[in-house]
C-alpha cells in the first residue's frame, strides 16, 4: 500500500465517518474487529518496505501517526501489531530521524488513556524500547510527551520505567546546558518524575542529585516567573525529599540554601493576585508539604553540625522570625526549635541572639493570630526555656498581654496546651518567674505593684481558670503541673521575696513571719487544691504523681502550705489514694471507713512525729528513669506530708481525720524501718 492509500484507508473507516448515533459504540467488538482486519494490509506493507529500508515506510509511519490521534484506531493499531511491529523498530535502533519520531508518535497516541495498548508496552519490558532512546537530545520533542502519555494513570508503566532507572535519565536531561532550548517539555519530564517517585524502592535508584538539580531549575528565573511550573518542579523535589537519604545529602551538599531560596519565593511571591483556583489549591498544598519537608530537614542530626548558629542558614531564619510574613516566621521556628534540641545552642539562641525577643513582641500583639505560627512559636521557645540559665531572660513571655493571652483562645484547644506547657517549663525552679505569674496584670516590678493589695487577675489565677474549664486532659495536666510548680517555688525559695510585696502588706495577722504571710494570702486569693488534687487522682503518669507526692511534702513542711495540702486530701478518693500510696495497699471505698474507725484510739501526737523524725527523711523527688524505687520514694514523700499535718494542724482535725493520719504515719513508719532493717 502507498502512504496516500493508507491515509485513505485511515480517513474513510475513522471516527469521522461515523454518525452521532454509533459514536457510543466505536468500541465494539464488530467495529473493532473490522478495523483490526483492515490494518492486516498495512501492516504487510510496513515489514515489506522495512526489508528493504524504503523511505516509503518514513511516510506511512507518518500517514498512521496522524491515525493514531483518532481514538477509534488505537485497540485495532495493537491488536493488529502495528504497535508491536514500531516498537520492534524503537528496540533496533539506528532509525532514520523521521521514521523514529513518527514512530514515537504513533506509540504515544495509541497508548493515551489505552491500558491495553500499555499493557503490551510493558509486557516483556518493551517500555526500555523507548527509554532507552531518552538520552539522545534531538529526540526529546518527541520521546518525553511519548512517555509521560504511557505512564500516566498506569502503574504497571510507572513501576517498570523506576526500575529500569527513567528517572536518572530524564534527571540527565534536566542537567543538560542546553535544557532552556527545550523549556516547553521540562513540565513533563518533571510530571514523569512525580510518576515515578512514587514507585516503591524509586529513592534508591535515583540519581543523588535528583533533588539538587530540580531546586536548581526551580530557582531559575524563568521558572519563578510560572507559578504553574515552579510548582511542577518544587513539587517533584519535595516528593524525592521524603527519603531520608535525599534530606541527608541535601545537608551534605550545603543544598538547604536552595531549598530555602524555593521555599522563601513560593510563600514571598505569589500571593493574592493569584486567580486560578487549581493553581491556589497546589499552593496551599505544596506550601504545607515544603513546610513538612523543612521540620525533617532541619531535624536531621547532621543539620546543627553542618550549619552552626553563625552560618548563613540559621541566620536566615532568624532573620526570618523579623519579616512580615506568618509563614515564614512559622517555619523559622520550626527549623530554629530543631536546631535548639541541645542545651548548648539554646542558650546561645537566648545569651547570643535574642532569638526569643521578636517572638515575645510577636506573640504580645493581639493582632497575630495565626495557628500556624503560635503553635511554632511555643514549640521553639519551649526548648528555649529548659536551660535553667535561659529561664529569667525569657520573664516577658509571661507577660499577660503574651503567653497567658493564649490562655483564652477555647476554639484553640492546640494552642492552649502549647502555651500552658511552655508556662510550666518558664516556672519550673525560677522563683524571678513565678514572681511574674503571681503578680497583678502590669509591671510586676513597678510601684503600683509593690504597693497596690495583690488582685484575682493573676496569670496564676488564669492558669487555674484554664484548668477549671477545659476538657482536653493534657491541658489540665499541664495546668495543674504550672500550680504545682508555683507551689513549689514558694516553698523552696523565702515566698516574701518571690511574691509582690502586695501579699505581705495585704495581710492582718501581723504576727506571722513574711514568708507565711505572702504565701497564706497567695492562696487565700488563689484555688489551688483542684489542680493539686487531679495530680494525685490521675495515673497515667505516675512520675507526675510522684511530683506531686514530693510537692505536698514540702508545703507541709509550713502552717500555710499544711492547710492547703489538708483541703487537697479532704476528698475520699483521695484519702484512698494517700492510704494506698503509704501502705502499698489498695483500699475500697467501705474499707477507708473501717480503717478510720480502727484507729480512732490514737497514739498521741508527739510520739509520733518523734518517732518519725528518727528516721531523718526528707522531701525527695523522683528520678523517672528508676522507675523500681518511685514506689519507696513517693511512700516516704507521703509520710512525711502526713506527719507534718499531724504536728501542724492537728487541732483543726475531725477525730477521725487525726485518727486516719496517725495510722498513715504508724504504719509508714514501720514500713520504713523495715525497709533499713
């Protein structure tokens, strides 16, 4: 047949000639059948004019490309081995230009949206026919359409291509100096990489520097330019970056600045004035996939060794918390709270950089209300607040206007818990900070709170307001550990110069010492035994239950902290809870009356607090990590609490009360003593 005869052919029996009524079923099997026995001839012709390396056959391969363009000719080109026949071709080699590109041509069409055209291209790894053809640059006009249309939506195409390598040709291609002359296909090279990045085991085929060379690309200025093909090509890099070894070569290579230039123009550059929907929503996603990519990134263990604070990498980040961009200042928190994961770089973050001053003017403006960023923000802070030594510079972060403004947010259960756990970490052991949360809402080092009666409108107050009306567990817990922490301080530290000075003025028992007076007013005008109280009763945490154990052992120790202690237990279950806590032994509800009633015939008070106070014991606090002797410490902790109640308040006691503290400290004696025996 000539090329005018099989163009014919291809015209007269086409899609074209079929009425409006019989498109629904140009798939029929007779429809199909009949095209497929017409191609019979044509095919003859093409193996004729092959064996003789005819030209003619350059213009029938190109007569059947135009074919292969009309979806009723693309099964019957396969069933009938026109297809394989060009294939065949392809896997030869050494083809005329014009017979390998109208070859191509013919593939790719038959196999769009045609899987069983796919599937005998990936039959007996014929695809390789092709692929391997990827190199040869004049041919990429041609080959990368061709096999973008193979792969897409076909999984069987996409895993071969991974295995047999695709993706470090086409990362070839991309690397040519001469890729800008064929800037219309680096779009479907990189479509084709996000086909294959998805394939199981594609990471440890790839070319290492797959992700280099796309960051590259997408930093060029003609990329930036196109929000659509800069998100094609930042969006493939993303994709290889969640391997591991992808993230760690990007360090070893020092490629982060690329990453960070990408990063920076996507959340810098396109903005509002975008108005294409689809273009928008890749956006919104990539954004959050680079974001994501970054907290991996930057939490590698070889990120802070290959990028100290002084280098250019931190530095942009810290410059970033300054800019004016909600995104990017999330993200530097992000990163910097990684980098911040040792002690050593903490403090060098606060002593060095005052990485916590922007954020403490940031998250002070009631203006700035992004989840996104109020969550990074605390997160990176509260590495900032675990060295001791960091402790008092961070004091205006409990500020009202800041931290504890975070308090409020109830739609926000997330930021909450993040904001009260960063509060807990700033109090812990830093009587200058328990100072601030204690004080009236302004200066607390200004006259008017020095002279002024303390006031309910405490960040203390509003921790414990957060505590009552919470339902998220990890918040209350966390709320209740910031009131123990407090406590503690004033315990542990003289409270006359802890607390304003307001607490001790505000007193009328003139004769108590300081310390007793600012304490006894703090907790007149602050309810601390709930938060105390769901310490003890909880139990899935029994460290923080042994915390609390070792917190009310110091409170005791003091009339003021005694009573409070006191109203903590005045609970059933939590009598139950001392009781078991001491003796070792759980107790029903029926069997704590019993046990009260047993003792009512009381030692006397004196021969008990003497006996005890043989043995020499003190306020311990726990170490976790021995979780064999948290048991023995938390019993000794509650003896103690119970002995001092005994000789502090015991005139206040209902006799059975006294009776049920007298046991406790009769029987944890002798538990005790047994113990050293």
């Amino acid at each position: 047949m000539t090329p005018q005869e099989v163009a014919a052919l291809l015209h007269e029996h086409g899609s074209s000639h079929v009425s409006k009524a019989s498109i629904d079923s140009l798939e029929s099997n007779d429809a199909q059948q009949e095209r497929t026995e017409l191609l019979a001839s044509v095919l003859t012709s093409c193996r004729d004019l092959w064996s003789t390396k005819s030209e003619d056959l350059d213009l029938i391969a190109e007569k059947l490309g135009d074919g292969s363009r009309d979806l009723a000719w693309r099964l019957p080109y396969g069933d009938s081995g026109i297809l394989e026949f060009f294939i065949s071709l392809l896997a030869e080699g050494d083809l005329r230009q014009k017979l390998h590109v109208h070859a191509l041509r013919l593939i790719g069409n038959s196999c769009a949206d045609t899987d069983k055209n796919r599937a005998r291209l990936v039959e007996d790894d014929r695809l390789l026919s092709i692929t391997k053809h990827v190199p040869n640059e004049s041919l990429i006009p041609f080959n990368v359409p061709v096999i973008y249309n193979v792969l897409v939506d076909y999984e069987p195409a996409q895993s071969l291509a991974s295995r047999s390598g695709l993706s470090r040709q086409l990362v070839g291609l991309l690397s040519l100096p001469s890729i800008s002359k064929y800037a219309a296909f680096v779009p479907y090279i990189c479509k084709t990489l996000g086909l294959l990045v998805s394939q199981e085991g594609e990471a440890a085929v790839a070319d290492p520097a797959t992700v280099s060379v796309l960051l590259q690309l997408a930093n060029q200025p003609a990329a930036k330019e196109d929000v659509e093909d800069f998100i094609t090509v930042l969006g493939v890099a993303v994709a290889y970056l969640a391997s591991e070894d992808f993230q760690s070569r990007l360090i070893s290579d020092n490629q982060v600045p690329l990453f960070m230039d990408a990063f920076y123009h996507i959340h810098v550059q396109f903005g509002p004035k975008l108005e294409d929907e689809d273009a928008i929503a890749q956006l919104k996603q990539l954004r959050t996939s680079l974001l994501s990519t970054f907290a991996d990134i930057s939490g590698n263990d070889i990120f802070p060794r290959t990028y100290p604070l002084s280098e250019t990498v931190p530095q942009s980040l810290l410059a970033w918390m300054r800019i004016n961009n909600s995104s990017l200042r999330a993200a530097a928190c992000l990163a910097l709270g990684n980098i911040s994961r040792s002690d050593e770089a903490s403090v060098a973050l606060v002593e060095t950089y005052q990485a916590h001053e922007p954020l403490t003017k940031l998250l002070s403006d009631p203006a700035v209300t992004d989840t996104q960023f109020l969550h990074a923000a605390c997160s990176f802070l509260k590495n900032l607040a675990i060295p001791t030594g960091n402790k008092p510079q961070l004091k205006d972060l409990l500020e009202p206007r800041c931290i504890p403004r975070l308090y409020s947010l109830d739609t926000l259960p997330q930021i909450q818990f993040a904001a009260v756990s960063l509060t807990r970490l700033l109090l812990l052991s830093c009587p200058l900070n328990v100072q601030q949360v204690c004080a009236s809402p302004v200066d607390a080092n200004s006259p008017a709170v020095q002279s002024q009666p303390s006031g309910q409108q405490t960040t203390a107050n509003g921790i414990i307001s957060l505590f009552g009306r919470t339902d998220a567990e990890p918040t209350r817990l966390e709320a209740a550990r910031c009131v123990a922490s407090i406590c503690r301080v004033l315990h542990a530290a003289p409270a006359s110069e802890t607390l304003p000075k307001a607490y001790v003025s505000a007193t009328a028992i003139a004769s108590l010492p300081d310390d007793e007076k600012s304490r006894s007013n703090f907790y007149a005008e602050h309810s601390v035994e709930k938060p105390l109280r769901f310490l003890i009763m909880q139990d899935k945490w029994p460290a923080l239950r042994s915390e609390a154990w070792f917190v009310f052992a110091l409170m005791s120790r003091s009339k003021d902290g005694a009573g409070v202690v006191l109203s903590v237990l005045d609970d059933k279950a939590a009598e139950a809870i001392l009781t078991e806590t001491i003796t070792w032994r759980k107790l029903k509800k029926e069997g704590i009356a019993a046990t009260n009633e047993q003792h009512m015939v009381s030692d006397s008070t004196e021969e008990l607090t003497t006996g005890t106070s043989s043995l020499q014991l003190e306020p311990q606090q726990v170490n976790p990590q021995q979780k064999a002797s948290m048991a023995k410490v938390d019993a000794e902790n509650a003896l103690i609490l119970c002995t001092e109640l005994v000789k502090m308040v015991a005139h206040e006691l209902a006799p059975e009360k006294l009776a049920m503290l007298q046991a406790l400290v009769r029987d944890g004696t002798q538990r005790v003593v047994t113990d050293r025996a």
